[in-house]
C-alpha cells in the first residue's frame, strides 16, 4: 500500500464519471483524480499522471499528458 504523501507517476486511461475524473492504472486499480484543470482532450485515452497521494485513492494531480 503507498502511503499518503507519496509522489505518484503512473500512466493509465482517464476516465471521467459524473463530475469526478479518474485514472485507471496501468497496474491496476485506480485513482480519483484532484484536477487544476479540466482536461477534456484526454477523456478516455491514455495518459501520464504525475501529482501527490493525498488520501487512499486521491491524487493530487501536479500534471496530465497524453503518454
């Protein structure tokens, strides 16, 4: 289990539900996303997430890009 406060780089699909954006990992599992931007050109298409574990399955996300 990663523990809070852990910087997280992972790659998956970003998913959107409703309102809330996610990021289906790559290893499997996922994360909510906290996002400082609405990232619509990448709705469900493979990316990088690079930010700060803030809560079991909260990212703190510091940036998205297509990978």
């Amino acid at each position: 289990m990663t523990t809070i406060g852990t910087r997280i780089d992972e790659t998956g699909t970003l998913v959107r539900d409703g309102g809330a954006f996610y990021l289906r990992r790559d290893r499997g599992g996922r994360y909510r996303l906290e996002l400082h931007r609405t990232p619509v050109d990448e709705v469900e298409k493979r990316v990088r997430v690079v930010g700060t574990l803030v809560d079991a399955d909260l990212v703190d996300a510091d940036g998205i890009g297509l990978a």
